[in-house]
C-alpha cells in the first residue's frame, strides 16, 4: 500500500505522517531526508511493504511516477490531499521559525520564502482518481490556535488610523513635521486609555515601503513614530515593514501576519481576544487571517 502525501509546504504534511505511520506500519519516504532524486524514492518501494511519500506532490507529472510504479506492483495508492490555504501554510511557516529559532525570519528560512509559497500555489493540480489513485482522502489541516495565550492586543495601523495621510503627497508622512493625527487629540487618548485600562496591550503595526523606495530611512520613520506617540501622550511599541510593496517577498508586509506573530509570540497574545484597527483592505485581511475581530478608525475612535 503507497500513501501519497498532497499539500503545500508547511500545511502539516509531515506532522500527519508521522501519525499515519505509526497507523499503518508504513515507511516515510522524503527526499528532505533520504535526498536524491523521485526515481530513486520509486526504487525503494516493494510490494509487500506500506509507504509514506512525504514531499509536497504538487503536479500531476510527479504524481505519475509513484502511480505507475504502484500499477507495476499491483498495490493500491492512495492519495490524502492535507487542504490548506497558502496563507495559512505561512503562518505555520513562521510558528515553526519562531518554536525552532526563538525569532521571525522575515524573509524566510532558508529556501521556504513567500516566494516559494507562492510558487508552490501556482504549481498546485489538485488530486483527481483519472489520475489512477485507488482512493483520495481530503484532510482539512485548519487554522493554528494561540489558546495557550491569554492576554489580549489591539492592534493599531498607523497610517490613515492614527494619523491624517490624504494631504500628503506620499500619503505619509516623511518627516516629523508632517505628523498630524486624525481625530481630536483627546478623544484617541481617552479610547486608547480605555482600552488600556480593560486590560488589552497597544501594539502599532504598519507597512513603510517607502524605505525601500529610498523616499525616507528607518531613523526617519522612527522619528515619525515616535512623534505620533508624542501627540496621543501614549506610549506603545510600533512594528514596521521596510520592504517594498510589489511583489511581496516578505513575511512582515501586511496581510502578511509576521508582525502580528512576532509581538503574539512576545507578548502571549491570544489573537480571537484582540482587535485590528484598520482604514485598508489588507488590515482587514490581517485580521481574517488571525481570526481577530477587525474595526474601522471611525468604529473605534467614534463608537
């Protein structure tokens, strides 16, 4: 019997074969551990003996190799297809950097990027019994839960959220002076206060692209920071993104969930407790992503 494993990188492949094989007496074979090539993987296999093909297993083509060699044999071949999303797949990607390395490597690990994450997306055929699978099993890998975490977050985007950006030409500010928030000074203190005092952190999340583009420095846009902090009279930690907006080679630029991850891992935060305050589309898809409640700046501020 041959059990082809189907997923995408980091959706719980290996994970769930572990526990298979235990099941079912079988063999794992992976070419991350065993190495060489798909046709020597095939090489191994022997007709009185279970087995386990670990790798991701995204194209029909690689597929057709392990299904001939099971016709050959006249043994059954099974695919189980671990469904999950890409983004998902991410942040487990990066949940395993953090548990492995005690940190978040933005750009990836090694050679699981977002860039291989998103090829792996485009490569993927999904599973068919034309193909000549004796049978698919689909199994629904789910989302990661921080349940063992009990404090609670808001979460605040900078631009658009706490301070005015539509008279500027950037549409942020590129230096202090520029610095204007976007409600009446009291009023966000007060909602911020109150929030702090229910017992929820204050933690600031935002893409500044323009470092990348070389329209400002990471001092300037700490000095711009700093001076919104200024103005609320609230203090609270800021986490930005300095990469470029397209394409996304980063786990940090929002909807990515790299920030977010990093201060859930730091600070304990159970994200379904928290909130995303947001004016952006990918703010919202933030908070989606880590099943967090999501609120507009007028919902918050003006509640």
């Amino acid at each position: 019997m041959i059990y082809m494993l189907i997923g995408y990188p980091a959706s719980g492949k290996s994970t769930y074969s572990l526990a298979l094989s235990k099941e079912t007496n079988s063999i794992i074979l992976n070419r991350d551990t065993i190495g060489g090539k798909l046709q020597d993987l095939v090489k191994l296999i022997e007709k009185d003996k279970n087995y386990i093909l670990d790798n991701t297993n995204l194209s029909i083509n690689i597929r057709k190799i392990f299904i001939n060699k099971a016709k050959e044999l006249n043994i059954d071949i099974t695919a189980i297809y671990i469904k999950s999303s890409i983004e998902d797949c991410m942040i487990r990607c990066m949940n395993r950097m953090y548990q492995k390395h005690d940190k978040i490597y933005f750009q990836g690990e090694q050679d699981l990027s977002p860039v291989v994450l998103f090829k792996s997306r485009k490569e993927f055929e999904e599973p068919s019994l034309d193909e000549g699978f004796t049978d698919i099993k689909v199994v629904n890998a789910g989302k990661i839960k921080f349940n063992n975490f009990n404090n609670k977050c808001v979460f605040l985007d900078i631009d658009g959220t706490l301070r005015k950006t539509e008279h500027l030409q950037n549409k942020y500010p590129i230096k202090k002076e520029e610095v204007e928030l976007l409600f009446d000074k009291d009023e966000m203190k007060i909602t911020l206060t109150k929030y702090k005092n229910d017992g929820y952190i204050l933690h600031g999340i935002s893409n500044q692209s323009g470092i990348g583009k070389k329209i400002l420095t990471v001092d300037d846009v700490i000095d711009c920071m700093n001076e919104t902090k200024k103005l609320l009279d609230i203090e609270f930690p800021i986490s930005f993104c300095p990469h470029n907006s397209f394409p996304i080679k980063c786990f940090c630029r929002k909807p990515q969930s790299g920030l977010f991850l990093e201060a859930i891992f730091k600070y304990e935060i159970n994200p379904e407790l928290s909130i995303m305050v947001g004016d952006r589309t990918e703010d919202k898809t933030s908070a989606k992503r880590l099943n967090m409640k999501y609120m507009t700046p007028d919902e918050f501020f003006k509640k």
